[in-house]
C-alpha cells in the first residue's frame, strides 16, 4: 500500500497495483525448414544443412565475438570445442549444430565457426578441428535471399576433397 497526502492534509491509502510479471522474450529464430530425412553429404540444400545439423553432437561453447559489418549486419566469431579424432562429417554435423542453436543461420550476416581443443578464454581463433563459415545478408550474401556455408576441416586447409560449400536460400521469417 502506498499512503497518499492530499492538499487538505487527508492522509488516503491507494491500493498498489501488483507488478506483472511477464516473461523476457526468448530468442526468436527464423523457422528453419524440416531436416532431410537422409541428408546428403555434402549438403546440396537448406533442409541436408538442417538434417545434418540434428545429427550433431553437443559440444561445448567456448565463446564468441561479434563483428559489426553495417548498421544492421553483425558476423559471429565462435569457438566451439571439438574433439581430436572425429571424422570430418561428425565435424560438419557438429558445427552446423552450434550455428543453428547461435542463430548464424536465421539472423544477421552469418559467422566463422571454429572447431579447436583449445578451450582457454581468448581471443584466438583458429580452427584446426573443423572450419565453418557462413555468408548471409546484407554486403555478404551471395544473392539476394540466398546464404552460402561453407566448411573444411581447419582454417588453412587447402584439400578440395575435404572441403564443401553451398548456396541454398536462406531462412526468411
């Protein structure tokens, strides 16, 4: 109760309204389309990303920065800890899932994913257990409307028979 002096010296009690309470809103993605059943490998569309994405494994987040590229163009820099020894399938899987799960593929301009063993706090990115790249929006896409990924298994590979990319249409929502 909040008490409330009038002019003529009244004291009155007004009842307080009771603060609502209202959920913060959760991060809205834009839909992403059904994962392929059987998605191929390498990728040939949008729903072979997604399915590939849901076959990742979790792994740890280590961090990000963001990279502003315009006024409404923002790139992700990730490091996502990946294990030695994991097949370079398993490591598309697994940082296609993390791009997903970070919003790479539904927001802004898309990002550098890293796959490492080095799980210290820093700012160094290198990727030599998994490289992902993701070209999307404005200044960076490909075409209008349209998203490139691209990945190899680090960031200074030069193996075309390891590497892939793609063009499919982006997410829109």
């Amino acid at each position: 109760m909040v008490l409330l002096c009038a002019a003529c010296g009244q004291t009155t009690a007004a009842p307080l309204a009771s603060p609502s309470v209202s959920p913060s809103p959760a991060a809205q993605g834009v839909p992403m389309p059904s994962p392929a059943a059987n998605p191929s490998y390498p990728p040939r569309t949008l729903a072979d990303l997604v399915g590939l994405a849901a076959r990742g494994a979790d792994r740890r987040f280590i961090g990000m920065e963001g990279q502003a590229l315009g006024p409404a163009c923002n790139r992700g820099w990730m490091r996502v800890y990946e294990p030695a020894g994991v097949p370079p399938r398993q490591e598309a899987e697994d940082l296609l899932k993390v791009s997903i799960a970070r919003f790479a593929f539904q927001k802004s301009c898309g990002a550098y994913i890293f796959g490492t063993t080095d799980t210290h706090y820093c700012n160094c990115y290198h990727a030599e257990h998994g490289y992902m790249e993701i070209d999307r929006g404005p200044g960076v896409e490909p075409a209008p409307g349209k998203m490139l990924v691209y990945f190899a298994l680090d960031d200074k590979d030069t193996t075309p028979s390891a590497a892939w990319q793609v063009t499919v249409d982006a997410p829109a929502g």
